[in-house]
C-alpha cells in the first residue's frame, strides 16, 4: 500500500480539506480546515490543489510511518515533526522513504498543522467533501479522529521539486494578541450604542474555552435586547452574544441553526488566526466594511487559484 500506518493517532487528527457547502439544509455542518492559510500552503507546496485532502493535527501527538515513498510538507503550528528521530523543517518539502518515521511533539505556538502529501489522500468524497465530521461521524476515515493501526493511503504522486520551501515573508507568525475583523449584521440593532462601544474597545481573552465548533471569549459583557430569536441559519465566524453576555465565534463545525443574537461575523481570514490562538491569548474586534471584507476574502482563495466563496 502506498500511503502512511498510524502509529499514533496524537490528540485530535483526521482528514481534512477546505470543508462542505451547501447541505446545512439537511443538517451538515461546513467541517473542513481550521486554518486554511497552513492548509492552503502545504498543498501548494507539494504541488497539490488548493482543495486536496490533507491530515490535520491538532495540538499535536501523531506518529506516522511510511509505507512508501512519498512527498510531504508540513504548515502550520510548531510541533518539532521529526523524521527517523532527527528535527525537520516546516513550510518545506520533504522527501520521505518506506519504513521512514514521521512524529510530532506538542504545539509550543499555534494549534493547528497540517500534513499534505503529493496527490492527496484517497480516503472517501462523501457528500461534496473529504472532510471529517467528528460530530456527525461522517468523512475521513469513519468520521473519526485517526487512531492506532489506521491506514492512510496516498496516490503516490512525486515531488514538483527537490527543496521546496515557502519564502520567510509568508510564513505567518501566530501572536497571543489578535485583531479579528468584524462585518456588522442586520441584528447589530439589538445592542444599543453602549454595548457596542464596549464590545469594540475591550480585550477579550480566550481560556481554552473552544473546539472546531467555536471559541468562547471571556471579558466584559454585551447584553442585547433580547436573549433570544428565532432560530435561523449561521455562517462561518458568526459571533454570538448568549444570555451570559461573552461573544462566541462561531467556526467550522458551528451548529448550522441556532437561536442567539450575532452582532456580526468575523472575516474568513481572521477565524483561520483565531482558531491558531493558544489559551490565555488575548482579542479585540475591529469593524470594518462588506467591501473590504469581500476583497479581503477574495484576495486570499485568488491567491490559492481559487474563485472565492
């Protein structure tokens, strides 16, 4: 077989790529990458499209052997990967032989990678997208996290070129202070001039508090009209005020309903910064217009080939 056995399957590791659209009618979540700036970069480095399904480890722990050979790169957080038990470089391509070890320490910054390997993973296309549901059960392999004995079989496609790296003014540097940009929705007439002074000029702080669903922030309270609405679709990086007054943003396993007041939603870009914040890292909003958050938007996924969103 050509691909990787897991040795290890780490803290929380599965299948990605940039996620489902179009099936929250009948319930599915988006799922998909994190990050899919780290996402974006290890595909591109291995020479893969943007959308190819790639191995996302989260906090760290995995350890992969090679059952072939293969052409990798890893992006994103700073697990110390390691190579037959020598140290290796992220945002590189490597070249990796049968029997090759591959395993990662835990996240001293950021807290998503991703490993991409050349053609991509051939795990099954359900539903629009390779990605893994963890709380669906649904993508990947079983709609789980990968564990033990799990094998991970790959296309087996070469390298585009020996070396590879991505150039030092690209690499993105995951602070513990983030500005998330911010578009206003229609609901922002549910909170009054004071709570929205108060929730644009404070700091917030994130305590752990979050998964692929969303990133609970912890600070001063907003408190809206109403403590409740009708229940309505959610999009990606929506952020919403429950009864305890501390902003949710919302991410890629978000519930696809949900029946709390949103003053706005963060920009795709940022919630990729947001999900790599480490606890006790600390936030603020920023409003900004539809239009420069469309061609923010837009210049990230053009960056990659792809049409946008």
């Amino acid at each position: 077989m050509k691909g990787f056995l897991v040795e290890n399957g780490g803290v929380q590791s599965c299948i990605q790529d940039a996620g489902r659209r179009g099936f929250s009618d009948i319930g599915l979540t988006q799922s998909g990458a994190m990050d899919e700036m780290a996402f974006g970069y290890a595909n591109f480095l291995v020479g893969n499209d943007f959308n190819t399904p790639s191995i996302e480890i989260a906090l760290g722990g995995i350890a992969l052997k090679a059952q072939s050979e293969m052409c990798i790169a890893i992006c994103g957080a700073t697990m110390h990967p390691k190579l037959n038990g020598h140290t290796i470089g992220l945002w590189q391509v490597h070249q990796l032989k049968k029997g090759d070890t591959l395993s990662f320490g835990f996240a001293s910054e950021g807290q998503f990678a991703y490993l991409a390997v050349a053609g991509g993973f051939q795990t099954p296309h359900l539903y629009g997208s390779f990605s893994t549901s963890i709380k669906e059960g649904l993508g990947g392999i079983e709609g789980r996290k990968l564990k033990t004995g799990d094998q991970l079989p790959t296309s087996g496609a070469r390298c585009p070129m020996d070396r590879r790296k991505l150039e030092k003014q690209f690499i993105p540097h995951y602070s513990d202070e983030i500005t998330l940009r911010l578009v206003k929705g229609y609901q922002e007439t549910m909170f009054d001039t004071l709570s929205q002074k108060t929730f644009f000029n404070s700091v917030y702080t994130f305590k752990g508090e979050g998964d692929r669903m969303g990133y609970r922030l912890s600070g001063e309270k907003v408190l809206p009209s109403a403590t409740g609405i009708l229940s309505e679709p959610i999009c990606y990086g929506a952020v919403q005020i429950p009864s305890h007054g501390e902003p949710i943003v919302l991410l890629k396993e978000r519930q696809t309903i949900g029946g709390y007041p949103k003053i706005g939603s963060v920009i795709a870009v940022d919630c990729f910064k947001l999900t790599q914040l480490k606890t006790g890292g600390r936030v603020r909003f920023k409003e900004v217009s539809l239009a420069e958050a469309r061609a923010t938007t837009l210049a990230f996924y053009r960056f990659f080939g792809q049409k946008g969103v």
